[in-house]
C-alpha cells in the first residue's frame, strides 16, 4: 500500500472514530436526559374531598363554593363533566372522573336536594346512592427552582386533532424525516436570503424537543448543527411516538405567575378549564397556535392575534386534508373560547403547605417533591381557609389604624384530627413567616383548663365546685422575692367555685390551685395534652408566661376535646405515585392519655366559659343552642389575644398580637375570639354533643357555693363529677323569698 | 284544720320554689338573663365592636338519651371495608375505614372496625389504641361490642408480650 494511501486511511478511521466517539457522547447525553429530564413533574397538593350523603350537614352556599373552587361551571342543563345547574335547593352536578388514593371515581352525573340545612335526597346515575364524593380542590404544587408545571398526558389520550394541527403547522414531515429535514431547510435558507433576514425556521419538532432539552435558545450555525446531532441521535434511539409523546408534553404553553405551564395536557385545563380529551377542534387549534409563542400569542391578552394565528394552524390543516372545507369553516367562525382566569394557582394558602412540606420531610427529600410527581392528598377544607382569612381582615379593619399593625394566626382541625386549614399571617396568600407554626407566644389563661384538669388528677378532693379562695395571694419565689399577681378586673372575688373561677378566669384563684397541687403536676399534665415544648415550672406558668405555637396549642386543645385519646394532627392523608398508587399513607395515630372521666369534667367547665364566662361573645356570632367549649387567653399588658375552643367537630386556635410584642388594645375575648366565633359559624356543623358518661356522677348543686342541692330548690344545676371526688356540705333550698312573695303577689293581682 | 294549713302553705312555698324556673328540658335549660360578668377583655371599644345584643344566660346541655344511629354512608363504609377485609385486601378496607371516621369519629363502630384492621396488618399497638377508643365510646348496654373490644385489646397485648394487661383485658371481656 502506498504511503498516500495509508495517510489517507489513517486519516478517514481517525475522523470516523473521531465521529463515532462524538456521537457517542452524545447519545449518552441524550438517552440519560432523556430518561431523566422528560419526566420531572411537580407534586400537587389537593385538599378534603366533600363526601355527599342524605342526613349531611350542608347548605346550599358552601356546596356552590365547592363547585367554584374546583372549576365547576354553572350552567342551565349539565352535559358534560365540570358543570352543574342550581335551582333553588336542588343541585345536579355533573361529576369530573378523578383518580383517588384508593379508586378511580367515573365520571357521573349526581343530583341532590338540600332540605333544613342538610341533604335530603342524593342521587347518582338515576339510582339513589348512600354515599357520592367529589374531586378534591387542588391546593397547589411543589415545584421545582424553575416553577415548571405539567400534567403527564399518553399519546393515545391526545385527541387527533390536536396532533393534526401541531404536525401540519410545525412539522409536516414529521414521520418521514430522520430527526432533520433537509427540504425544510432548503426552504428556509432559500426565504431567508430573499428576505436578508431570519424569516423562517426549519426545525422539526424533534430539533425544537432538543432544542429545549440540551441547547439554549442561542441562535448560531454550532449551535444549530449540535440541534442536529442532538435529533439524529434522538431518533435513532426512539420512536416517532415517543418523541411525539415526549414534545406533547414537554412544550411551553404559558406562564402563570412564576409558573411555566408546559405540555398541552396542562395547558388543556390552563386555558380552557376542561381536559386534553375534551377539547373540540377550534381550542385545540388555539393550542397548537400558542405554541409559536406563548407570550405574544397570549389568547387572554392579545386575542386578535391569537385568534388570527388560530386560523392560520386551521387554514393549514386544511390544506393539509386533515380537515373538511365544513368543519373548517365551523371552526374558523368561533370565539377562543378560552377561560377568563386561570384554574390552577399557586402559592395561595402558603401557611397550610408549609406544614404539609414539614409533614413529609420525614419520608420526602425536597427533590423528590418538586419533581416525582406525587399526588398529595390531604385535609385541607378551602372554605375554612378562606372564612378563616376573611375573619381576620374583617377584625383588623374594625379596629381601624391599631388594626394596621396586628398580626394573626390560626389553625383549624377535625376533632378527628385533621388539619383543615393553617393561617400563617393576617395578609392571605403572603409567604414568609409562619406564625401558626413557628411563632411561639405566652399562652395567658390558656392554661387554666390544664391547672384544673391537673387538680382533678391530683386526687386531693378537688372537683368542678370546690370553693377557690380568690383574695389576694402571694407567692416567694426561689430567689427570695414575692410575686403578687391580679385579677383582670384588680378585684378579689372571695370563694368561688372552681368551675367559676376557670369561667372568669380569675388569676388569684389559679395560682393558689396551682401552687397547691404543684406546678411540676400541671407540666406533667401540658405534656399529657401533647405539649411537646419544655414548659417552665415557674409559678409564672401558671397564668401562662411561656410561648407556644397556635398549632401545640390546638394539640392541647385537640386532646381537652377528645375521650381521653390524644391524636397528632395531621395533614397529609396519602401520598400517590404518578401512576396513581398508594406510596405512603399517614393514618391517625392514637395514644391514649387522660381519663376520659376527667376530661368530661373540663368539658362541662369549658361550656360554661362559653356561656356564663369570658368566651361569651361568642354567641353574638354563633346560634344561641350551638354548644361550644372554648377559653380566652391574654398575655402581660394584652400583647397576646388568644382564643382555643371546640365544637361537636372542630377545634380551632386563634393568635392576635403584633409582630414587635408591643401591647394591643386586645385581650383573648375581643381580639381572638371574634375570629374563632366566625370561623366556626362557617367550619363547624355540629354543635358540641355533651351526654352523660358511664362512671360519672350528676349531682344537683347550688350554683354560687357548688354545695349539694336537690333539683326543685333555687339556683341549682346539675354538674359532672368523677365518684372520687364529690361535694359533701348541703346548700339551704331557699335562699331568698322574694320569688315566692313575688307569686302570691301575682295570685292576688299584685 | 291548722295541719291542713300547713300542709297547704308548704305545697304552695315548694310550687313556687319550682314555678319559678323556667319549663325544664334536662339540665341545660335557659334562665332568666343575669348580670353578665365582666369580661376579662371588656372594654368600651370591644362592647361597641362585638356585642349587638347580649345573649341570654344558658346552661351546657347534658344529654342522657342515646346517640344517634349513624348514618348510611357509614353504615356503607364499614360494609365495604368488611368485604375488602374478607378479600384480604387490608390497605383498602383501612381506607373505607378512614373515610367512615372522618364522617363520624365518634361511632364506636368504626374505631372497632378500624382496631381489626389494625390487626390484621400486624400493626398490635395502634390496633389496641383504636379498640380501646371504641370501648370508650361505647355504653354500658352494649355488650356485645365491649366484649369483643375487651377480646381485641386482650388480643393485642398477647402480641405486645403483656401477659397481664392481656389477662386484665380477657377478665374485662368476660364481665359482659
């Protein structure tokens, strides 16, 4: 062989190798991008689904808000899933298919008759039904650091006219090129000189994948002959519909916020509310408009362009034969259609996701829940949420300027245990700072129920009547000093019940309970209620000088409630994967606590708060007969107004105070109770259901000594009290004669 | 006839005693509004921002009469979550279970139901939670339940190794 010829060869195996290798590389690169980057999807938080069944507590006004917040539209005669009809109480609803953590719920058509606050009559499919749910709002998502957003869609799901509008306006020899189209960019050039100017594009849709994939927007001839490599080698290792699958879900369609709306899937719900495979031809077309330029072709912001561009993806499908001259011009006269506000948003109950993130930390690295796709279903109640946050600008804007620098935090449960919604500040929707979670306030006289609860556990005799001593009291502290504290109302109320005291909230008798049964007792007895926080055993505890969070608060508040089980709130109910099966669940966790017995006994004193006590306001809000148990809380020189109470099936924790601990002109009963009252006049449906307990005692008392009594003498009630400790003086029947004098006067017409 | 004026005079000082409350309805009946006490928030501001009207003296309520029957979607629930329990299928029979809870946390029924699964799966110390929760729930009347709770909790400590919370439990389930 001559030594040309060697050169020569020499040189073509080194290029070739040269060649191969560079491929190589970049085969590598695409397959693992590929296989890793095409499928990073956001997690999506949704909230309770609304179970429907006769005898629910429901009014015709919540369920409309429901419908809303899913994207349920009015209509007059429901005829596709997403719309529902009113006429007064009777709602038909035609229900969305939705995939749930144990089922996937058809889609189906429901009526139901609302009837005294409750559902009468339910029917699903024509057939009674004991029991019919509806798909959860979606609360948000976990995205990742570049806010990208998709719902995942199959090929076979896309309608085809959807993929006849895309391959006729971007790539009309998609399935006969081999990633790049020479003819294409013949054209193109060809244009492009006659215009001296970028005119045309040739890029196939498998280049525009790449494009997005590995390269940056950069217009260069390296740039665009990398794009090439990229594309061959995309096609050589995948199919024509998995490149299609893969752009279809991949494509940017819009922004919302700081969220990229990608994929045709979510832009099918983004701008039509409805999804991918319900869209008609005319909306589909409006997508694949879009896609040329997802921000000067906005259909929401510049519709006459939208529009034009739209007839130009339909004037092209027809030329392509994909579409008949009639369904053209069908087409080509209708509106965009598309809806006024997007459905999904972001961000909006930051506070609430907040503690789902911190739920799932345990089990989810960040990563994994900005990009695996997760469904995340738990007991987020919009409705609460959002009365929740209308409470607190109300109460703010009624305290006029004072109001201005006031700060808020809730958190609201089942007594079940869910928490079913989480307000973090008094400005809605305004991420930072998470004061249901993380800011730690004195408590005030929310420790009193746990002072009397830790009395009755004593086992010293103390019982809902044992007489107080609330004169004037004072304490030496370890350090040799005194401590003196006052009443609100710097008045001394001499003895007084010990259900009265806690109804008043009278300090001098409570720190002399306190300090009686020991303020390590009533640490013991916070930590029983599922405090986890280190509690000081300072007699200054005991009118509730540490700070605690709204959200230990309502654990406390979650077991005073219970039947002597303590229950850890939660948020997350189940976490799916994104093919819909169940990858972790998170069930109520139960520990049983306190007798029940005992906490019968703080219930009743509770009620009476609510009644005959500080938390009386209340029924300024709420129906005179809806039974509640509840507390106020105020800290030193009112900088804290709290509020912690429950119903027959919530319990609910309110904060107002100011974020520089500066005083308030508010304590627990005119701050926070207000906001609590309000919440749950709309979050609560059941009043509290207090009936007698087996192993409890229901004596006759007089009200003011709490001395046994006997039911037909004056001023008597009959109380709870636990067979250990019950009361022993007997009270004289008549106290006063005036109403019998007042009776023989009215027989004589006196 | 003085004895009669006496007998006479009593019956009319106790008729007045009892008259002069309101028609009773248990022991949380209404009473005549009285001085409210000042509360420890009350202020000028706060009187005129929250309080319309002053609501009238009420007393907690405390009910002797049974609890409701639940209702059918619970009744459904439960129904379900026994077939899918007979099928083997724990998760989703847990599911249904989680569900009747959330509509009614308080029915014994459910805690109990839910206390099987638990077993079921092996899970002894939560599955003693929730039977004892039922028990808790349920009244003295009904036997049958508190036996087989008492059973279960007896159940579960033999698994947890306690022998004599377990003889305790069985003692308990054999009173009924």
């Amino acid at each position: 062989m001559k030594k040309k010829t060697k050169i020569l060869l020499a040189m073509v195996v080194s290029v070739s190798l040269m060649l191969a290798a560079g491929f190589a590389w970049i085969s590598w690169n695409v397959v693992e991008a590929f296989e890793g980057k095409k499928w990073r999807i956001p997690s999506l938080v949704y909230g309770r689904s609304l179970e429907l069944y006769s005898g629910k507590s429901l009014s015709g006004k919540l369920l409309r808000q429901e419908l809303q917040a899913t994207g349920y539209k009015k209509v007059r005669v429901p005829k596709s899933p997403g719309e529902y009809a009113q006429t007064a109480n009777k709602f038909v609803i035609y229900k969305r298919s939705f995939r749930f953590w144990d089922t996937t719920d058809d889609a189906s058509k429901i009526s139901l008759t609302l009837a005294d606050g409750s559902i009468d009559r339910l029917i699903s499919q024509g057939r009674p039904a004991d029991l019919v749910r509806l798909e959860p709002v979606l609360l948000g998502g976990i995205y990742p650091h570049d806010f990208e957003d998709r719902k995942l869609i199959k090929l076979e799901d896309v309608p085809q006219n959807l993929i006849d509008a895309l391959l006729a306006t971007e790539d009309q020899g998609f399935y006969s090129h081999w990633g790049v189209s020479p003819t294409a960019i013949a054209r193109a050039i060809y244009l492009n000189l006659k215009a001296q100017r970028y005119a045309q594009g040739a890029s196939t849709i498998t280049q525009q994948l790449v494009k997005n994939f590995f390269l940056t927007p950069e217009r260069s001839l390296k740039r665009k002959m990398l794009e090439a490599s990229y594309a061959i080698a995309v096609e050589a290792f995948y199919s024509k519909d998995e490149i299609l699958e893969t752009y279809l879900n991949e494509v940017y369609l819009g922004q919302s916020g700081s969220r990229a709306i990608h994929g045709f899937g979510l832009g099918a719900e983004f701008y039509f509310g409805k999804s991918l495979e319900s869209l008609s031809l005319q909306e589909s077309a409006l997508l694949v408009a879009i896609v040329n330029g997802p921000s000067i072709f906005n259909p929401r912001r510049f519709p006459t362009r939208a529009l034009k561009r739209r007839n130009l993806v339909l004037n092209l499908m027809l030329d392509v034969e994909k579409i008949d001259k009639e369904s053209h011009s069908k087409a080509i006269k209708t509106k965009l259609g598309v809806t006024s506000t997007p459905r999904a948003q972001t961000l909006k109950y930051p506070a609430y996701l907040d503690l789902v993130k911190r739920h799932l930390a345990r089990d989810y690295a960040n990563e994994d829940l900005q990009q695996e796709g997760l469904q995340i279903f738990t007991a987020f109640d919009i409705n609460i949420q959002r009365q929740g946050e209308k409470s607190i600008i109300k109460r703010k804007k009624a305290w006029g300027r004072t109001g201005k620098q006031l700060e808020a935090a809730a958190v609201v449960a089942s007594l079940g245990g869910d928490i079913e919604a989480v307000i973090g500040g008094s400005t809605p929707g305004l991420p930072g700072f998470n004061r249901a979670l993380d800011s730690k306030r004195p408590i005030g006289s929310l420790v009193k129920p746990a002072i009397a609860l830790a009395a009755f556990r004593a086992g010293a005799g103390y019982h809902l009547t044992s007489s107080l001593s609330d004169e004037k009291i004072t304490v030496t502290l370890d350090d040799g000093k005194t401590w003196s504290p006052k009443n609100y109302d710097l008045e001394s109320h001499g003895d007084v019940p010990l259900y009265l005291a806690l109804a008043h909230s009278y300090n001098q008798a409570f720190v002399r309970l306190g300090m009686d049964i020991g303020t390590e007792s009533v640490a013991q007895t916070l930590f029983d209620l599922g405090i986890d926080d280190d509690i000081p055993t300072n007699p200054a505890m005991l009118l509730g000088s540490f700070g605690l969070s709204p959200l230990s608060v309502l654990q406390m508040f979650q077991t005073l409630a219970s039947q002597g089980f303590m229950v850890k709130p939660r948020t997350v109910r189940y976490v799916t994967n994104r093919d819909g099966e169940i990858q972790k669940s998170y069930q109520i966790q139960l520990q049983e606590s306190i007798s029940k017995e005992y906490l019968h006994l703080i219930q009743y004193a509770l009620q009476v708060v609510m009644y005959e006590g500080t938390g009386r306001g209340a029924y300024a809000y709420l129906p005179r007969d809806f039974s509640a148990a509840g507390k106020t809380g105020t800290s030193n020189n009112k900088r804290d107004s709290w509020f912690a109470g429950f119903t027959g099936d919530k319990v609910a924790v309110v904060w107002m105070g100011r974020d520089d601990n500066k005083p308030t002109p508010l304590t627990g009963s005119s701050g926070a109770l207000p906001v609590w009252s309000e919440i749950m006049k709309t979050a609560s449906l059941e009043p509290m259901d207090y009936r007698q307990l087996d192993g409890i005692e229901y004596l006759w008392v007089d009200e003011t000594t709490g001395e046994r009594s006997f039911e037909f003498c004056q001023e008597v009630r009959q109380m709870p009290f636990h067979p250990s400790s019950i009361p022993e003086a007997v009270a004289p029947c008549i106290k006063s004669t005036k109403p019998i004098v007042d009776w023989f006067k009215s027989l004589f017409g006196g | 006839m003085r004895r009669l004026w006496t007998v006479g005079s009593l019956a009319l000082l106790l008729s007045g005693c009892v008259t002069m409350r309101p028609p009773h309805q248990g022991v949380g009946q209404e009473r005549p509004s009285q001085n409210q006490e000042i509360d420890e928030g009350a202020s000028t501001q706060e009187s005129q921002l929250e309080e319309p009207r002053k609501p009238k003296k009420i007393r907690p309520v405390i009910r002797n009469s049974p609890r409701q029957k639940s209702n059918g979607a619970v009744n459904h629930l439960i129904s379900k979550a026994n077939k899918a329990q007979r099928d083997g299928d724990f998760a989703t029979a847990e599911s249904y279970l989680e569900r009747a809870y959330r509509i009614s946390h308080r029915d014994p029924r459910v805690s109990l139901a839910m206390a099987e699964v638990l077993f079921a799966q092996e899970k002894p110390s939560q599955s003693e939670q929730w039977a004892l929760r039922s028990i808790g729930l349920l009244r003295n009347q009904q036997v049958i339940m508190l036996r087989k709770a008492w059973e279960l909790v007896s159940q579960c400590r033999i698994e947890m190794g306690d022998y004599e919370g377990a003889r305790t439990a069985r003692l308990k389930a054999k009173s009924y």
